[in-house]
C-alpha cells in the first residue's frame, strides 16, 4: 500500500512538474526559433537563431535601415548636423555596406538557382519511381467486380458528382431513363423540396420582421395615446368641476357628443384601450348632463376647443392602431399559412429521404463497386496520363486533362479537335507536336502531385465506403512532398526573377548616389536641406519590389523549404534544403523592414522607475512601521488598518483623480507630470500600507529588551532602531524591495495611462508593442524580449536571497 502510495505520488509531481515548464520551455523554443510557429504542435524544432535577441539588444543596419540613414545624413538631419566629417564617414560606410548587401543577394540567387537544377533531377527521379510502384499497386487496390449496376453508377456519377467519361461503357440511354424514372426522380424531388424549405424559411423570416415592426408601431402607438389619455382625464376633472356650477343655459354640445360617440365606438374593438374607454364614457355622462351659465360660458369654450383638439388627436391614432392591428392580422394569417406549408414540406422531404436511404441501403455494395470503377478510373488516369499523351488513343485524354488544369485541358482539347480532320503522315505529325506541347507543362512530379491531390479529396468517401482506405493514405503520405516541391519550383523561379530586378535597380541607384552624395552634403551644408531622388527611389523599390513581390515569394520558398527538410525522399537533398532555409533567412534579415522600438531604453525605464519607487517604499514603510510597533499613540490600534482597508480599492477606481492631479502638478512641477517617469514614480509610491503592515509583524517578532539593554548603555531611540532594528529586519525589507520592484517592474495599466511617449515606455508597455505586428504577432521577438525583461528581477532576487534566508537573530546576543 505504502509502494502504491510512493508511486502515486511521484506520477502526481511529474505531471505538475511538466504543466509548470511547459509554459517556460515554450516560451524559450519560441524565442529561438525561426520560423514563425508559435502554435505549432511541434515544440522543438531544428531551425533555431539569435535573430530575435540579436534585433533586441543591437539592431542590424539591414537594408530599409541604411537607405533611411542615408537620407537623413545627406539632408544633415538633427542627429547628423553636429559633426559633418563623422557624417561623411557613415554615408560612405553606408553606401559600401549596402553593395555588400547587393552582392549578398546576388550571391543567394545564383546559389538558389544551381540548388533549384541540382533538386530538379532527384525530384523527377523520386516521382519517376514513386509513380511506377502506384501504376503496380492501385490495380491490386482498386479491384473492381466484372458486372457493374448501371442505375447505381449513374447515382454516383450525378449525386456524388464523380462524372468523367468512365461510366460510358457501363450504361445505356436506357439506364439513364430507368434512373429518371426511379432514384433520379426522388433526388430531383429533395432538391425541389429542400429549395422550397429554403424559399419558406426567408419568407417566414421576412414575415416575422413585418409582425415586430408593426408591433412596435402599436407600442408607439399607445404611447400616444397614453398622452392623449392623460389630456381627457385633465378635461374630465374641468366638466366635473364645472357641474357643480347652478344651472343657466345650454350650450350646443351636438358635435362635440358626436365625436365623443365616434371616437368611443371605435375604441370597443381594442382591449389596450380599456382605460381611454372608460374616460370617454365619464366624458359623455358629463357632457350630456352639463349646464352652463352665461358667466362661465366663455370658459366652457376653452375646454371644449381642447376636447375637441384631444378626440381628434385620439381619432387619428386610434385609426392607425385599427390599421395597423388589420394589418398584423394578416400578416399572422400569412404566417400561419407559411408555417404549415413549411411543416407539409418537411414532412414530404422527410418522405422523399427515407426513400433514398431504402436506396442507398438495398444498393450500398452497388453503389461501393460503382465508385470504386471511378476512383480507379481517376487515380489510374492521373497516374498513366502522360503514356495516353504519347497514344493520344484513350477516350478518357480530355477528362483527365481538367484536373491538371484549364490550359493542359484547353490544349487536349484543341489537339483533338485538329486529329479528327487529319489522316496518316499529317496525324502523326500532329500527334508529335501536341505530345512536345503538353508534355512541356506535365511532368513526372505534376502526375504525383495531382494524384496526391485526388486521394486527398476523395479520403471521406474512402473512409464512408470502407475502400482500403490504409492503402490508399500510406500512398498520399509517401507523394506528399510532390505538392510542396512544384509550390518550392514556382516560388523560387519567381524569387531569383524578383532578386535580380531588385539587385540590378538598386546597385544602379547607389552607385548614382555614390557619385552626387558629396555635392549634395556642400549643399546641405549651405543651409539648404536636400533629400537625394536615389533615396527616393530606393524606397520606391522596397515597396513596389521587395515587399510587393519579393517578400510573398521568399516567404513560400522558405516556408516550403522547410517542408521539405523533413519530406524530400531523398535523404542527401534535405541537407540542402536546410541550407536553402538558413540562407534565404538571412536574406530577409537584409531586406526586411522591422518594427523600430527601443527595448534596450525600455527596460531601462522600469529599472530606475520600480529601482526607485522600491527604495523609497521601503524606507517609508521601514520608518512607518517602526512607531505601529514600539510606540503608544492615539489612533495606534485602528490607524493601520484604516490605511489597508483604503489599499484594498483597485487603483483603476481614482484613475482619473491620479490623472487630473498629475496634469495639475504637471504645470508647476514639470518632472512630475502626465507622460513623465517621475509622475509614474509618484502614482506608484501609493503602494505602502500593506509593506508597512508586513514589517511592523516583523518587528513585532523582535524582543523590546534588545532596545532597552542599549538605552540603557546610552543609545537614542534612533540609534536603537538603526543599528539594532534594521539588521535584524534585513529579512523583511529583502521581501519588500523584491515585491515592490516586480510588482511595479510588470505593472502595465497606470503606465498605460499616464505614458504617451514611446521612448518613456516602461517595459510591459513595451512588450505590448510587439504583440501587435503590420500583419501578425510578433511572437519571437516577444518572447525573446520577455525573457530578456526577466533579468533585472532574477538579478535582483538572486543578490537579495542571502537576506531572506538569513540573520534573523544576528545581533541578537549583546557583546
């Protein structure tokens, strides 16, 4: 029990173990690694550099960085201006470096072409044999029975949609109708109904969006009348009022009970216009029992000009509800009848497919058969289509032809078209020459790649039919390369095209720019700044060149490349590919444009900003804590903890009081302003009632009779906490100056707040900087300048670990 226990307990830690590193090893082989593969299931890999440390620490003068310093020193910019004769010596430093730059990559072009040659014949060799042992074993694979159910080929011909011409010898026009009649039919019908059920579906929809809007027109709707509402009961208060007056003549109140009566008939059909009912009926009794005086009939007038105003006001939206509710109505009766036509067609498709699967089941091993026909079909095509280019006899030449491409098809099919008309000598000829032309865009490893490619796309059907579907993917996994050499091929033709265009167009403006700098630097010595039509130009070509067209080609080529350091089939040729790799990586180090930032000036920043604000903290809360510990004072017992519990509230909270005071102080005191490191400092020394809580614990551990005995012998009580209480509290303020200084080293949202500036940047700004790349994340220079960020703390924790695991009674004894 006790073995089981031990065993138990190491499986625990290795696994706990393994989830804590996993993190750190990812972010280490991430740094180092130079493809671009931070999600990659593979953690290691072989293509590892220092590119990224390198780029962090002492960025390389590449080419966008020199053509961009050359404009600057000609035009004798700020940094430039001071010392002319050390300006002259950089543009000329800078000329030269970038025709070593020039030379460079005409280096890697001619390399990457005679590589390219060399590839090319081991490549065709590879798919030259690869291919052969597929003609031997997809016979063997495919096997196919004698007889064949037409009705079934032509279900996989038109439902699955594997047409081509070999299912011309297995059917008849007789088959074709049987099928009509029968499976054809039901799949026509569920097509039918499936488009019915698409088209009812966007109707009910559309039906339903009718039905809100005009419900919110009925909500809009009450709401007015809600107010209208309100009026009547302010004018029925007025009748009741003016009922009381004594009797005197008559009004003529005719029109008015007539529009009340109207206006109270059409109100009966509606159920939210309860309460409007019932006022209009009080309205009515009021009127038809009103009797005014001559003195107050002028103020009767009023009232009835505005019940007068208020029905006409309530007619009008009560017929727009009438309306509006008519046309709710059918819209619902629209709906309802949609939604059971919908049901009838469901349940008419839900028919329609049981029959299918009566097919499919009664016919599955017809079905399996018929496209095993195919599939041998396709896959034999693919791999014997350039011997059917040299007989030009097979009907099935133009079928095949599509799946190499719409120019190999057009070219069959323009080939075919003039044989018809030609006889003997005059065909033969014309069989040789359309052999040269297709053969001149077919090749042995364009019929691997395109048959890897057939297997692929037809893996599920494989997998849903049960064909030696192991067979067949151990075939695909072993032309897998084929794919990504003919992507190789293509990238690095267009890549050595691209180079030299961009070689030759540069090499011409430097020299230019060679030969005129010093003329230009004497004029911009006079005062006048001139920026050289060669920079321009240059960075012309970078954008135009490089990165329209360079950068996506090298890209591939290198992503391809390093495919193919683990695919090629032939083993000697990876090591070149490896090369390949590592040689167009340092080809885009030379020409591409990274991201300007100054990391090196970042870490610096929070060095001094968490240095300082970690000594000042722990020599105000060291001070602080002391008389919380030793002293009585009114407010002792209570005043720590009032400080902590106003600690507790997230600093997020009076961010904008923190930002107003620092933009106030900002105008007196400059160095302690908004985007200023002495403003952060000030923002970050409020972290200091939770220190001062942890070392007055600490000095609460240390006996009060060490500071007598030395009061004693004469010591003040400055003295006594100097040379008696510090030392033994090394161990504690250790533990403070370390949290301080990493929480404040890490802290990324007041610094967010309060920094504009990037050259202010504290570090975690910074590392921030480099998850937001031009087009994507820039993971390797994020962790390489994590990991460089860790320093500082690791060097700090390490000088500080004797303090915390040692002296806690080192002074204790009195000498």
């Amino acid at each position: 029990m006790k073995k089981r226990i031990h065993l138990l307990t190491h499986v625990i830690m290795i696994l706990l173990i393994t989830l804590i590193l996993f993190p750190v090893v990812w972010v280490v082989m991430t740094s180092i690694r130079r493809d671009n593969a931070a999600f990659s299931p593979k953690l290691f890999s072989s293509n590892i550099t220092l590119q990224h440390y390198k780029d962090l620490v002492i960025p390389p003068k590449n080419v966008p960085v020199l053509i961009s310093e050359l404009g600057d020193a000609v035009s004798l910019s700020k940094p430039f201006k001071s010392n002319i004769e050390k300006t002259a010596g950089i543009i000329e430093s800078d000329i030269q470096r970038l025709f070593d730059y020039i030379s460079d990559t005409e280096n890697v072009s001619k390399k990457l072409e005679r590589s390219a040659d060399y590839l090319e014949k081991d490549a065709k060799s590879s798919a030259r044999k690869t291919l052969e042992t597929f003609r031997m074993l997809l016979p063997d694979i495919l096997k196919t029975p004698e007889k064949i159910d037409p009705i079934s080929a032509i279900y996989v011909e038109k439902h699955l949609g594997k047409n081509g011409s070999w299912i011309k010898s297995l059917v008849s026009e007789k088959d074709y109708s049987e099928y009509e009649k029968s499976i054809g039919s039901l799949l026509k019908k569920e097509e039918y109904l499936r488009k019915s059920m698409e088209k009812l579906k966007t109707e009910i929809i559309s039906l339903k969006d009718q039905l809100s809007k005009e419900s919110m027109k009925v909500v809009n709707i009450l709401s007015e009348i809600e107010i209208i509402e309100s009026d009547l009961k302010k004018i029925n208060n007025i009748l009741k009022s003016l009922l009381k007056i004594p009797e005197g003549t008559h009004p003529n109140l005719e029109n008015i009970l007539t529009d009340a009566e109207s206006l109270l008939k059409k109100t009966e059909n509606f159920r939210d216009l309860v309460e409007l009912k019932e006022t209009l009926v009080n309205i009515i009794q009021n009127l038809k029992s009103l009797r005014i005086s001559r003195d107050s009939e002028d103020a009767f007038k009023s009232v009835k000009l505005q019940l007068s105003t208020a029905i006409r006001d309530a007619e009008i939206q009560v017929d727009e509800l009438n309306e509006v509710y008519e046309k709710m109505i059918n819209l619902e009766k629209q709906l309802s009848s949609k939604i059971k036509e919908y049901e009838i067609v469901q349940k008419d498709l839900a028919d329609v497919m049981e029959n299918i699967k009566k097919f499919q089941r009664g016919h599955l091993e017809d079905i399996r058969n018929a496209y095993l026909a195919y599939l041998r079909w396709r896959l034999l095509g693919i791999a014997n289509f350039p011997e059917m280019i040299q007989k030009w006899e097979s009907d099935s030449i133009a079928d095949i032809a599509k799946i190499f491409g719409i120019r190999t098809f057009i070219n069959v099919k323009k080939c075919l078209i003039k044989m018809r008309k030609l006889k003997r000598e005059d065909l033969d000829r014309k069989k040789k020459e359309c052999t040269v032309k297709i053969m001149k865009e077919i090749d042995d490893i364009t019929v691997l790649s395109k048959l890897n490619n057939s297997i692929r796309k037809e893996l599920s059907y494989l997998e849903s039919f049960g064909i030696a579907d192991t067979q067949l993917t151990v075939m695909m996994n072993d032309s897998e390369w084929a794919s990504d050499y003919l992507k190789f091929k293509n990238s690095s033709k267009n890549l050595i095209s691209y180079l030299q265009i961009l070689s030759e167009k540069l090499r011409k403006e430097v020299r230019s720019l060679s030969n005129r700098w010093r003329a230009l630097l004497d004029i911009s010595k006079s005062g006048i700044p001139v920026v050289p039509s060669e920079v321009t130009e240059m960075n012309e070509l970078l954008s135009t060149v490089y990165e329209s067209k360079v950068s996506g080609a090298l890209g591939i080529t290198i992503r391809e490349a390093i495919a193919l350091e683990n695919d090629f089939p032939v083993e000697r040729d990876r090591k070149i590919f490896k090369e390949i790799d590592s040689m167009l990586y340092s080809l885009q180090q030379i020409w591409k444009k990274k991201p300007k930032h100054f990391f090196l000036r970042w870490v610096m920043n929070s060095v001094i900003v968490a240095g300082v604000v970690a000594i000042i903290t722990t020599i105000i809360t060291a001070l602080a804590a002391y008389p919380f510990s030793r002293m009585r004072f009114l407010g002792r017992r209570y005043g720590i903890m009032a400080l902590l519990l106003i600690q507790m509230f997230p600093s997020i909270m009076y961010m904008v009081a923190l930002y107003g005071m620092l933009a106030f102080l900002g105008k007196i005191i400059p160095w302690i302003g908004l985007d200023t490191l002495g403003g952060l400092i000030f923002v970050y020394l409020g972290n200091i009632a939770f220190n001062m809580f942890l070392i007055k614990g600490f000095y609460d551990t240390i006996p009060s009779s060490l500071e007598e005995s030395a009061m004693i012998d004469g010591a003040t009580r400055f003295q006594t906490f100097w040379r008696i209480i510090l030392p033994l509290a090394k161990p504690i303020l250790a533990v403070v100056l370390i949290l301080t200084f990493m929480g404040t080293f890490n802290e990324y949202v007041l610094a967010r707040i309060i920094l504009q500036d990037v050259k202010k940047y504290t570090y975690a700004l910074g590392l921030w900087q480099f998850t937001v790349g031009p087009f994507e994340t820039e993971w390797g220079l994020f962790t390489a300048a994590a990991l460089l960020g860790m320093i500082p703390m690791v060097a700090l924790f390490l000088s500080m670990q004797r303090f915390l695991i040692s002296g806690l009674t080192k002074g204790a004894v009195k000498g």
